[in-house]
C-alpha cells in the first residue's frame, strides 16, 4: 500500500490535508458545544446568540469542506486504482503464453475487480480514515487538556488498552481476506466458464444444469461473504462494546470533575461529544490493524505480480535468415509420450505440411515453436542458435501461429487485423485481398468497420479464419504457423487462400492438416508424416 500512496503522493497529500481538516473542524464544532452551555447557565442571551451565529457558520464552512475532501479523496482513490491495474498489467504483459496459463480467465478478471474493491474496502479507505482519526485523537486530547490534564490523562491509559485489544485477531483477520480472495477467484472464473458454455448447454436443453452451476457457485461465494461478514461482526460488536465501556467511563468521570467544581458545568456537553469522537477514533484506529491485515494476502499478491520479472529467456533477437530444426525432441502430456526423437528441419522460405492421425504431435510441433510449451527434450534450433536463446517478442515478430479456435477482440474488423498498429490503406487491402476477406466485407455495409461482438459472435467461423489470416498477413511475421486455419473455410475458399499463402516465397509455412488438398500437394517442399518416432517424408 505505501507504494502506490507515494505513486500518487500529489493528490493523496491534498486528500490527506483535507480529511484532517474536516476532523479537526469537527472536534472544534463539539468543543464549541461548551461554550452554549456555559452561557445558558450565566443567563447571558447575547452571549448565547453570538455563540449560535459562529457555531452556524462554523459548520457551513465545515460541510464545504467535507464536499471537498470527498471529492479529491475520490480522485485519489480512482488514481491509485489506476496505478494498481496498470501495474497488474504490465505484469501480466511480461508473462509468456505458458505462465499466463497457469491461471484461468476468470482469476485475472477477479484481480482486477474483486481484489481492488478488497483493497478499498481493506486498505485505502483505513488509510484515510487513519488520518481523521488521528486528527480527531491529537484535537480532542488538546481540549481535555485545556479542560484538565488529569482528564487527558485518564484519556491516554484507556486509548493506550484499545489499541492493544485487536492484535488478538490479526492472525485470523489475515486467513479471512485470504479466504475471502480465493472464493471471489474462484467464483469469476467459474462464471465466465459457464456463460461462455451457455450455447452449449441450450443446445441439449440442458438449462437447468446451467441455473444449478450457476446457483452453487453463487451459494458458495456468499457464504464465503457471509462468514468474511460473521467474523467481521464479531470483531466489530466486541469493538464497539469496549469503545461504550470507554466513553460511558469519559462521560462519568467529566461529570464527577464537574461536581468537584474542576471543570465548568458546560465540559459536561462538550466532552460528551467529544467522547463519543474519542471512541470512534480509537475504535477506529484499534480496527485499522485488523482491516490491513485482511488486505495482506491481496497485496502480497499483487507485489509479486508486479516485481516479477517474467519467464527467464535469452537475450538475443531474431532475424531468422536459414532454417528451424528439431533434433531428438521429446514432449510428453503428463505421463503420455507425444513426441519421442523427432527430428524435423523447416528451410527459410519453403513450405511444409505436417499429416498424421489425431494425437500424433502435430498442434504440439507448432506450440513448441511458438514457446507455448517450453518442458521438452532435445533441441530445437533457428539459425543454430537454441529457441529458448531468443526474446519472445523477437520470436513473435518473426513467427504467427493461425489455429482453429481463432479469438477476435470486441472492436471492428479494422482493428482485429491492424492491432492497433497505424498501416497504410494499401497494405490492409493487400492482407484482406490475399486472406480472401474481400468478399465478406463487400457484402458488409460499414466494411472494415464492421463491429464483429464478443471474440467474433457476429461473424461466421470462416469469417474469423480469413480475418485472423489477414492480421498475420499484415503484421509481416515471415514464419507462418497454421492448425487447421482454414477449416471453418469451404473447400473452395481454402484451397484460395492455402494457395496464395503457399505460392508467397517471402514466407515459410508450416500447415498442419488431417486433410491435404490433392491440388496443393505439389505447392509444399516437403510433407512431415507424424506418428513414428522419426518423421516419414515426403512432398516435392
């Protein structure tokens, strides 16, 4: 937490003068309260009114303090939310394809919304509130001293037991917002799991599956709420009875200091508003121990992520000017044995297909060039120097991979192929045309701004392929990895597209399919047979 409130110091320093005002304010507003008393007790009217009139204008001026403190509190609130999630982001960025796997959707989705609202709830808005309850402390104390130092004192020795009492749930308070953490993780992603399977589940009528998943993970993550809530309360009722014990004490011995003719009768006002601060205050204070502590798993967490330094890689970058080659390459699922001692060389420009039955390692091959799986045997080599020796983003500069399950982000066709990136109306229309994407887009009226919907629920299967083949054509990758990429194409179509691809001598393909087009045969320089331990060749 220091971290990110010394990130966005500026306006957390002006919330900070802000919330302290106000509490100060307020504690001169109670203490104000004794001298309306002590008037009514003289008999002096005048007195009275003028008193009235500065007590009035003294909360006119507090209430635009209190706009003001919220609104700069929010502001920086939402800045440091901010830096959070731009944090987890470039964390999340430094990850490779395998160590962003290790986690489903659903957990990251829960970080960036679950957590932070934990960490509110947990941490900054303590922090805040630590700063008015100090204020609150140091100004009402200033008055009981005023008052009668022996109050002040009687003051301190109880504040003193108060803040000790809540280290008896530090421990459990940690395990709670662990708990609570781990169930709302849990609950996204089984969420998005089931929304996702929806269609699926319509399709065999099974809806009633649908509401029973969907019920118990609810069930379970407000359970989790729940004890979160029954811990809490506990925690809280115990507080607040001790707190009572504390300002009934205050209030008791005010008055027993005003019969002794101690402190004026008016005191007895005062510094019953100003227990009941004193109380909150302390209160306040003893909880913020316990608060910070169900917020230390979520920072915990979040400090990992973002002191992480990524997947350990080489430093060098690719140019890829010769060839790829697996020597010897071993990869096996658990305890099933994928690939044993396969040997494959892949020459810069030409082009290769990969056949075989299904389970025999052709989707693996290419994953393992692409870095998406990294525990293999052997060597696998570009330009002789070993794969994992290269940067990943050099790696993907030079290499795109094309499978079935394409994902379109939620935006229009434009910017699914050009990823942001600023390329000239000529070399879209060239990705488009050589992707065979001309004839959706002329029968689309808005074109290239066509919007497509949630990962492309607006396009057909064969319009996502063609869409995806032209963000890989047009972002110049000149190693081409396809896994069945055009199968959601017809056969007329794919063999347009396959042929264009293949007849391109600036790129080396490498397609994997479980159905050759007789007429493309002749296109590839050689045809790796899968399903041996040493691949069968064949082709040109």
């Amino acid at each position: 937490m220091k971290y990110y409130i010394r990130k966005c110091w500026k306006i957390n320093l002006a919330a900070g003068i802000l919330v302290a005002l106000a509490a100060g304010m307020q504690v001169a507003a109670s203490a104000m309260n004794m001298r309306i008393l002590n008037t009514m007790v003289a008999g002096d009217l005048q007195g009275l009114l003028v008193v009235m009139a500065q007590l009035i204008g003294l909360w006119l001026v507090i209430l635009v303090v209190l706009y003001a403190r919220d609104l700069v509190k929010a502001r920086a609130l939402a800045a440091m939310h901010g830096q959070i999630r731009d944090d987890l982001t470039q964390g999340l960025s430094k990850m490779s394809p395998q160590q962003f796997r290790k986690n489903e959707t659903g957990v990251y989705l829960s970080w960036y919304t679950n957590d932070i609202q934990q960490l509110d709830n947990s941490s900054f808005s303590v922090f805040f509130g630590l700063i008015a309850n100090v204020t609150t402390l140091i100004g009402a104390l200033a008055v009981l001293v005023y008052l009668d130092w022996r109050l002040a004192l009687i003051c301190v020795a109880g504040a003193v037991v108060l803040l000790f009492v809540p280290k008896l749930f530090e421990k459990k308070a940690n395990q709670a917002g662990g708990q609570l953490s781990g169930a709302q993780e849990a609950f996204v992603k089984k969420l998005k799991s089931t929304l996702e399977g929806f269609v699926v589940l319509k399709m065999f009528d099974r809806t009633p599956y649908f509401q029973q998943i969907l019920g118990e993970a609810s069930q379970e993550v407000e359970g989790s709420k729940y004890a979160y809530a029954k811990f809490s309360g506990k925690m809280g009722a115990f507080f607040t009875f001790v707190s009572m014990l504390f300002q009934l004490g205050i209030s008791f011995v005010t008055a027993l200091f005003s019969i002794w003719q101690l402190v004026p009768v008016g005191a007895i006002l005062s510094v019953g508003n100003l227990a009941g601060y004193l109380s909150s205050a302390i209160q306040a204070l003893a909880n913020a121990s316990v608060s910070f502590a169900t917020g230390a798993p979520v920072w915990k967490k979040f400090e990992e992520i973002r002191s992480a330094e990524g997947q350990a890689q080489g430093g060098k970058d690719l140019a890829f000017g010769q060839d790829i080659r697996l020597q010897k390459v071993g990869f096996r699922y658990g305890e099933k044995q994928v690939l044993d001692q396969m040997d494959l060389t892949f020459q810069k420009g030409n082009k290769y297909a990969l056949v075989g039955p299904s389970g025999c390692g052709k989707t693996t091959v290419l994953k393992l060039l692409m870095w998406y799986l990294e525990d293999y045997t052997g060597s696998i080599t570009i330009d002789g120097e070993e794969l994992r020796e290269y940067t990943l983003p050099s790696l993907y500069r030079q290499m795109s991979y094309i499978d079935q399950e394409v994902y379109l982000f939620d935006s229009t066709i434009r910017q699914n192929i050009t990823l942001g990136q600023p390329f000239s109306d000529e070399q879209i229309a060239a990705a488009v045309r050589d992707s065979a994407l001309e004839g959706d887009l002329a029968n689309m009226p808005q074109g290239l701004e066509t919007p497509v919907g949630e990962n492309g629920n607006r396009l057909s299967g064969g319009q996502k392929q063609r869409v995806a083949i032209a963000r890989a054509l047009l972002h110049g990758q000149t190693i081409l990895l396809m896994d069945e990429g055009t199968s959601a194409l017809d056969k007329d179509n794919a063999y347009a597209v396959e042929n264009k691809l293949l007849a391109n001598p600036d790129l080396t393909v490498i397609l994997v399919s479980h159905h050759l087009d007789d007429r493309l045969i002749p296109r590839f320089d050689q045809i790796y047979h899968l399903g041996n331990k040493s691949a069968a060749q064949g082709g040109k």
